[in-house]
C-alpha cells in the first residue's frame, strides 16, 4: 500500500488514503463524491538533478498502470524472472 494525496473533483477536499496500485481512486472523505484524482508532488528543488527526471518517469508509470488491464500488467513472478515453471 502507498500513501497518496487525492483531490475531489466535487468540493475540492484535498485528503490523504492508503491504496494499493490496481484499486480504483477512493471516494471523498467529506462530500462522498466518487469522483477524485490523485496528486504526485516532486520536490521543489531536488538535491540531485535526476531526481526530477525519476520523478516525472515515476508519474508516468503510475498512469501507465493504473490505465492497463490487469489481465496485461506483470505479475511479481514474471518481474523476478521465475515465471510459470515452478
């Protein structure tokens, strides 16, 4: 699970919700809308100037996932390289 900031398309609540990666967007805290976004914040100023770049690949892996089906996403075995042959 990763902690995340959402923001309600409804009222504007900015809130904080444990998720996991493939769950859809939680539903508004104060209003009940189910309409939320998430919001990736980068540091204003990174120590390292690759931070920014790890950041902005970061945010478009977030998106790539959560767009993807989960018949296409990798499974943790496949990541690992062990496949189905066990």
């Amino acid at each position: 699970m990763i902690l995340f900031d959402f923001s309600c398309t409804g009222c504007t609540t900015v809130f904080e919700e444990l998720v996991y990666l493939d769950e859809p967007n939680p539903i508004c805290p104060h209003c009940q809308c189910p309409t939320t976004k998430i919001l990736l914040n980068s540091p204003s100023q990174p120590s390292d100037p690759r931070m920014s770049e790890l950041s902005i690949k970061f945010r478009h892996s977030i998106n790539k996932y959560k767009n993807s089906s989960k018949e296409s996403r990798p499974t943790l075995d496949s990541k690992l390289g062990h496949g189905n042959n066990r």
